[in-house]
C-alpha cells in the first residue's frame, strides 16, 4: 500500500486548494430592458426572450 513519506505542507495543500473557488453566474444585458440575466433565459423583468414575449409581465 502507498503510503507518504513525509507530510504534506500546508504551502502545497493551499496552492492545490486555490482552484476551489466558486465563480460568478454569466450575465448578459436584455435587448429589451437592458437589464442584468442569465444567457440564454427569458427575461425576468421583461419577458422576452429572443425578440418575442414569451411571459406576459404587467
């Protein structure tokens, strides 16, 4: 069975670690509204998606 020599230092477990990030959602800007959403959703303030309304906003 494998089994380390010497102990890991904290140096190299941080450096390994570093790529454990969470990043922030895509954004794009409405056509319609120009407000903030997701790529390729419909639209929370406006309701279109691709040029046409797909959910009736009031």
């Amino acid at each position: 069975m494998a089994v380390p020599k010497r102990k890991t230092g904290r140096a190299r477990t941080n450096a390994r670690r570093s790529s454990h990030k969470l990043t922030a959602p895509a954004s794009s800007l409405c056509p319609q509204c120009h407000q903030p959403k997701m790529p390729h959703r419909v639209c929370g303030e406006c309701g279109y998606y691709n040029g046409k309304e797909i959910i009736d906003t009031e």
